[in-house]
C-alpha cells in the first residue's frame, strides 16, 4: 500500500475520524496560551515554554511540568483549592479562571478549514469526536455553536472521571475510538500538538495527521506524525497540495 501523503489522503477512505479540540478545531490554543502567559507572567513564560512544557497536556500537568523547568516545586493540592498561586491545582484553577474569562468576553469561532472538513465528515456520514485534554471542551463547543456536530467528546472531566493518563498517553484517542465504535487502524487522528501527536501514534491509528499552528513541521513529524498540514483546508477535494512537499509527504 502506498504511503499515507496530504496528496493523496481522503477522508472517506477511513471509518472515523478523532479530533483535538484547541488549536485544531478552534483557536482557543490563541487563548490558552494567553491564560498561560497571564498565570506565569512573573516567570518570563514565553511561546516556548507553552509549546513544549502545556501545549496538550492535562492542565496540573502544565503546571507542574513548566513549573519544574524553573526549578520550582509546589505542593499538589487539591482540584478543589480556590484560584491561586499555593499548589499546582490552585495555579491551574486559576488558569482555567483566566481561560473562560477570555472566552466569554471574545468569543470563539471554528477555523474556516475546519468547519469545511466537519460538513464534508457529516455529508459522507464519517463519525467523528472531539478528544481533548481541557476540561472547558463542552462549553467551547457551545460557544463555536459546534456542540451538536460531534457523535463523542472526550475531555479532561471525563478522562478525569475514567481515571485516563493525560497525553501523550493514548488513552484518551482509543477511549474516543471505542464511543465512536471505530477500529483505531481505521480511525484518522488530528492534533496540533506534541503530546496529542505522540498519542495517536502510541494509539497506533491509521494515520495521525499534524497542524501545524507553530509548533513547528519537524517536531510533529518526529513526533509521529504521518503528513503535517498547516491547515485542513489543504485535505479538501481540489485543494492545493503544494505543500505535500514542504511537510515531508512528497
């Protein structure tokens, strides 16, 4: 079988498909970076920082994962504290805070891409879930007015409620495959970052396909990836495939 390319992937060749919420399906990745920036703000976090230490991550994760690249330790705590800065829980409490502050002042919509892809998915009666580290997912699907388009969503609460490592953990991909009723050799994973890359391929799916929104086209790849897009507007029917070459699909 030929190798999977941008050039010659379709959609329906595949029994469904399961999608990163943030910065794949939304740019709410634009946001939580900003939360991110805001939350640690007196340790100079840079764009860097968030691509490599929270990008996808289960938040505590980010937070204690960035917080111990400064070479700093807080107690755990519990998802319970208040908003603050005295435990890993109450700083990402307090990012989450700052996140739907955001959210509800600006708003969100779908990338115009994306948007495409899901009327094509829904026109071939592809199935299709959202897998998502963020326990914000519902309600930025409603906010995207994307609440009714996916079959399953698989996000931070019910990873939590399920007891599911966080990625680059496959658990929460083959949990959306199972809902979805789908073979994961059948199954097309979609994620912008790292850790959600490294997921689906540990996952072992049919093909993991990469946005890049800036992390950058040789870190997806080496991540796993099969072919990395910078946009889905590029999978369309008829669309341009120059950039086949550019990602490493030629």
């Amino acid at each position: 079988m030929d190798r999977v390319t941008a050039s010659n992937f379709t959609w329906t060749d595949y029994a469904g498909a399961l999608f990163d919420l943030d910065g794949v399906i939304t740019p709410t990745a634009e946001i939580h970076e900003y939360a991110w920036g805001e939350l640690f703000a007196a340790y100079d976090f840079t764009q860097a920082d968030y691509l490599h230490h929270v990008d996808g991550k289960p938040r505590y994760d980010g937070v204690r994962d960035f917080l111990a690249s400064r070479g700093v330790t807080l107690a755990e705590g519990t998802p319970h504290d208040a908003p603050g800065d005295d435990s890993v829980c109450a700083m990402g409490n307090r990012k989450n805070e700052l996140f739907n502050v955001i959210l509800r002042r600006d708003g969100i919509a779908a990338y115009a891409g994306s948007q495409a892809t899901l009327d094509l998915l829904a026109e071939a009666d592809v199935p299709s879930a959202i897998v998502s580290s963020s326990k914000n997912a519902v309600p930025v699907l409603a906010a995207a007015g994307l609440s009714d388009r996916f079959d399953v969503v698989v996000d931070g609460i019910v990873a939590a409620a399920e007891g599911l490592a966080g990625k680059p953990a496959p658990d929460g991909y083959l949990l959306g495959a199972e809902r979805l009723g789908v073979d994961p050799a059948r199954t097309v994973v979609i994620e912008d970052a790292k850790s959600g890359i490294a997921a689906g391929k540990a996952g072992h799916f049919a093909v993991v396909i990469g946005v890049d929104r800036g992390a950058g086209v040789d870190a997806l790849l080496h991540s796993g990836a099969t072919f990395v897009v910078s946009d889905l507007n590029e999978l369309l029917p008829h669309a341009d495939h120059d950039a086949a070459v550019r990602n490493g699909a030629a």
